[in-house]
C-alpha cells in the first residue's frame, strides 16, 4: 500500500492483507460474493475483515494466502493458535458461571421485607426461568465467542405468541446493517433502523432463484391499524383497515390528537408518559436479478419484494409489534472508540505475530524433516545397478541398509539439528510474545512454569494484565446485557403475561475469570459477619462469586437462618418473643396454650394440715 493510499479507519490493523486494500476492486478479491451491487461500499471492509478472522480460526489462513497470491500459501503450518487464543479469552471473559440479579431481591427473605424487595425477586426468579428455557448459558457462548473473534456479535429478541415468551437469537455480525440518522454514528447512541441481510442462493431443483433476504427493524410514528391484504397480482402485503364511512381505524387504546394528528399510546412500562413512536417489522425477499447498482441494503426497492407471512397469518410489511424500541442488541468485544459503532477483535493487534508464528512452525516443520531423514552424501560407494536398463538405482537411507565403500570412500551427512533447536527457541519467543501483546500473560495461557513461581502474591501480579483485559471487556458488555434483560421485562409485559409497571434494572453477574483462594474468603466472611462488619447476606455473595455452590442467596440464608440456634436463643432472650424466635427460624406459628380455670373452695376446715383457700377443682373425666 502506497502512502497517499493510507487508510487509518477500524480496521487498519488488516491493511498489510493485500486482499484488504481494496476490497471492492473486482477480479481479484479473495471474497467475491461481497461485490454483490447489495451490498454497501462502505461496509465491505467489515465484512472482509471478518472472514480474514473467521479463516484464522478455522486454520485456513495459508488457502486464503493461496487465494490471494501466495504461492506458498498451502504449505503453511497452522497449528491452532488463533482458536486457543479465542477459547481462552472466551473463558476468562465468561468466568465460572453467569447469574442473572435484581437489585434488592436478597432481602425478600427478611422479616419485613419492602414490596419493592418482594417484586425484585419475583422479577429475579421469573427472568431466571426464562433463562433456563431459553437456554441463555448457550446463547451467550455463541454470541460472546463470535464477539471476541470478530469483534462484535448480535442479539435478537421477538415475542412468540404460542409459547407466551420471548425469544433470544444469535446473529453473525456480517448479517447486521444498522442506518442512523446523519451525524449520530457513536457507540452510545441507538439507531433508528436495523437491517439484517444476507444472501440466498439458487436451487434449481426447487426452481428458486437466487435471492436477498432483508429483516428490517425500524422505529417511527404511531399509524392506523393495518391487516393482511393482497395485491392485484397475488403479492402479500398490509392494508389500512378503514371504517364505515373511509376513516382510518386506530388500535385499541391508541389516542388521536385532533390538533396535531398525533397517535399515542400508553405502554405497560410507562403508564403516565403516552408515547407516539413504535417499532415496525418488515422480512421480505428480493430478486438478485431485480437489483441493480442503484440500490444496496439501504435502499431496495420496495416493489420489487416478496413479503414473509407468519405462522399466524401476519404479513411482515410494516407489522406493528405494539413498543417503542428495536429488540436488537449489538455486543462490542472492546470500548469502541469516540464515534466508533464497532469493536476490536482480540486477534486483531497480533494477527501479524500470529502469522510469524505460522512460518516458523512451517520452517520447523522443514528442518525436522531433514534432521529426522538427513541428507547423505556418498563417495566411492558401489551403487546397485539396475539390470534392465544398466543405470544406478536410487539410493535411499533405509534402517538396515549397507552400502560397501571403497578404499578411499567416505559418507557425509547433513546435520540441521542446531538449526531445529534455533528454530524452537523462537518459536518460544513469539509464543512469549503473544502473551504480552494480547495481555493474556504466560500464566493465561497456561505456558509459564508454576513451580517457578515464588509466591501466590507473585502469579497475582502476573496475572495482572489479564485481569485489566477482563475488566475492560465485561465494562463494554454491562450496559448491554442489562439491556437485552430490560427488553425481556417489557416484551413479556407487553404480551400480558408480566404485571405492568416500571421496568426494574436486572443485570447479569459474571463469575471468577481466575483461581480464588476460597479458604481466605470464607475466613473473611466469617470474620467479617461475627464481627458486624457486613450483613450476612454480602458474606453470602461473596462466597458465591468465589465459586461456592450457592444458587440463590435468599435461599441459602434462609437456610442458614433455619440451623441458627445460638441466635435464636441470644433473640429470645433480648425480646422475650417466642413468635419472633420461631419466625427467624422459620418455623410455623405455634397454637395458643389453653389456660385452665382457678376455682375457690368455701369448704369448712377438716383435721390435717392447713389447706390454700384457692384449690383447683378437678376436670370432669372425658370419655375417650
């Protein structure tokens, strides 16, 4: 790449790829399908981008060499390292496990807890369950694995009526098209459309042409209310539903403004603040043949589309889905840049350090081979002569063989095992070298020698990188996962299976990316707590997030709560209340104790010792 053709963008790390230069110039792209005229000249820079990423994962990096010029492209040795790579981010950025919290929900189990309290854990239990059936762990090492090769990664959620929830899908952010408005490109801003686009090819057995598919997401203003309606010539489309006298139909609860013409409506997350803005769904299909190099993925032709029809018979042109936001999260690997929308793969600064490693480990590769089988270099040896054509047959060095010599003849071999050992150590160099770059550090990676480590305080300190590296991704990953669960709430409120209300904040809790010394904290707990230093429910999760296998706090204290007879007792005694004792060890209310009768004797005085003057008569005998 010459000089005045520098390209500093967000993918700038590739520009030493030759196929990364230009890669809408036709003839010689190593991916032709992204010259198609749908897709956009601004976005196929991405989108190579993330096939180079996706070549190196799957150890294909020396074919797409190959592809692009390099002749000795597929005798590259690639030994899996850009995977291990990925896989170990992956895991450390993962942690132990993922939980999902509500703020406030632990204290459900107090003695008096707030109803803001008891709706947080109902909250908290009902977005676990939706978790557990959507298979959240699953969806999140999908999308998260795709993020940290890529750089970014995509959710999607969409009410299904039938089974009364909401559905969690993963998309490949080579399919993610998102439009703003002109200027407001920046990582925290939403846009105000989304396209999902890709490419369906022919199958002339079932007589389909190849075709473009596009999901379109778009926020804008309330309208009438539509139904499911046909062309003249047999095409799906949505129609205006008018009433008796031609005037368009509102949705039920929608308000007009007869000043402003303006349509609101009030939504179960929001009941005092009406709101005029609603999220349209369009799917619909387009002809390769039909496109032409005026329209992209922004701009095709709307009359030229085939609509989708859901299973319910709702033709997805302009389908209301009844809220106000785009159901789509997109997950940055890193903190974009100022004005940046995309994140950074974790290959991305050491792609060109992982090439290095390629051609070392293909050179030794080369070197082991004349090491293992050596060059042998004969003088004055009588040859086997072959009797057919009277010419010397090849000579092979074979176990056994025996090669008669004469006087003066001798055998020379060609020793490149010192270059092998040479090879080796720089093969340990890069490795070490991949480790600082990437901030994994040799103890993530597993290379460096523990028994060479002198203390615990010591691989603390190696494993500080990592540990920074961890933090960074997991901040650019919080705002969106609360989110996506923010969307959860309200997709099942609007479908009236939540109680409306106020969205609660919930998020999801990462845990340990390393070995915690478990011994430690539990001693801290249990000092911390004797001592009134923190409440029992902190101790708890804190145990928790060192990896203890606690599933719910609440449940756990209550647990602990039950077996707590030293306290139970030191409570007896400060307020004399046996209901409150049997209430903190969450036992059931005991029956009131029936009181028996005192009744006064008047009988006279009889010889024998004084009597009281109150005696208790005896009960009447029952029968059983």
């Amino acid at each position: 790449m010459r000089l005045r053709e520098l390209l500093i963008d967000a993918w700038s790390w590739l520009n030493y790829k030759q196929a990364m230069t230009h890669p809408d110039r036709p003839g010689h792209h190593a991916f032709p399908e992204l010259n198609n005229s749908w897709v956009p000249a601004e976005e196929r820079r991405r989108l190579a981008a993330y096939k180079f990423l996706a070549a190196y994962d799957s150890n294909q990096a020396g074919q797409l060499a190959a592809v692009t010029g390099d002749h000795h492209g597929m005798e590259r040795r690639e030994l899996g390292d850009p995977s291990k790579l990925i896989d170990t981010t992956l895991g450390y950025l993962l942690g132990t496990e993922q939980t999902i919290v509500v703020p406030g929900a632990d204290h459900a189990g107090e003695e008096k807890p707030t109803p803001e309290d008891l709706a947080a854990a109902d909250l908290q239990k009902k977005l676990r369950t939706w978790a557990d059936k959507e298979l959240l762990p699953l969806r999140i090492q999908q999308a998260e694995r795709c993020a940290v090769r890529c750089g970014d990664s995509v959710y999607t959620l969409a009410w299904e009526p039938s089974k009364k929830r909401a559905l969690l899908r993963t998309y490949d952010p080579g399919f993610y098209f998102p439009e703003w408005d002109e200027g407001e490109q920046d990582a925290q801003e939403y846009p105000h459309r989304v396209h999902f686009a890709w490419e369906l090819p022919a199958d002339p057995i079932g007589g389909l042409k190849a075709r473009v598919r596009r999901i379109t997401y778009e926020l804008g203003p309330i309208g009438p209310a539509s139904a499911p309606g046909r062309t003249n010539d047999g095409r799906a489309i949505r129609e205006q539903v008018v009433g008796a006298e031609g005037d368009p139909v509102l949705v039920i609860g929608d308000t007009l403004d007869p000043v402003t013409g303006t349509v609101t409506r009030t939504y179960p997350w929001a009941p005092d603040s009406p709101s005029a803005t609603t999220c349209y769904l369009t799917d619909a299909e387009w002809l390769l043949e039909d496109i032409g190099r005026a329209h992209d993925v922004f701009s095709l032709p709307a009359d030229k589309a085939a609509y989708r029809v859901r299973s319910d018979g709702q033709v997805l042109n302009r389908l209301d889905l009844m809220h106000d936001f785009i159901p789509v999260v997109h997950i940055p690997n890193t903190v974009p840049d100022v004005g940046e929308h995309w994140g950074k793969s974790t290959l991305a600064t050491v792609l060109q350090l992982l090439d290095e490693l390629a051609a070392t480990d293909t050179d030794s590769a080369s070197a082991s081979s004349t090491t293992g089988t050596p060059i042998v270099a004969l003088a004055g040896a009588r040859l086997p002569i072959d009797r057919s054509t009277g010419q010397p047959l090849p000579v092979r060095v074979e176990a056994g063989t025996v090669w008669q010599l004469s006087d003066s003849g001798r055998m020379d071999t060609l020793d490149t095992s010192a270059q092998l050992a040479e090879l080796r150590q720089r093969i340990d160099h890069l490795l070490d070298r991949l480790a600082s770059n990437s901030r994994l550090t040799t103890a993530g990676l597993g290379t460096l020698d523990v028994a060479k480590v002198p203390s615990g305080y010591a691989l603390q300190l190696a494993l500080g990188p990592l540990d920074s590296l961890v933090g960074a991704m997991r901040l650019a990953r919080n705002h969106k996962y609360c989110l996506l669960l923010r969307m959860v709430q309200r997709l099942h409120q609007a479908g009236q299976v939540w109680p409306a209300g106020e969205s609660l904040p919930a998020r999801l809790v990462w845990g340990a990316h390393t070995p915690t010394d478990r011994t430690t904290v539990l001693n801290d707990v249990t000092a911390g707590y004797e001592g009134g230093v923190f409440s029992l429910e902190t101790g708890v999760r804190m145990l928790q997030e060192a990896g203890y296998p606690i599933e719910d706090v609440a449940e756990e204290i209550e647990r602990i709560q039950k077996r707590a007879f030293d306290k139970a007792a030191r409570l007896a005694d400060a307020t004399g209340d046996n209901g409150a004792v049997r209430e903190y060890l969450g036992l059931p209310g005991a029956d009131p104790v029936p009181v028996v009768p005192l009744v006064q004797s008047h009988q006279p005085a009889q010889d024998g010792p004084p009597t009281s003057p109150l005696t208790v008569e005896p009960l009447p005998p029952t029968s059983l």
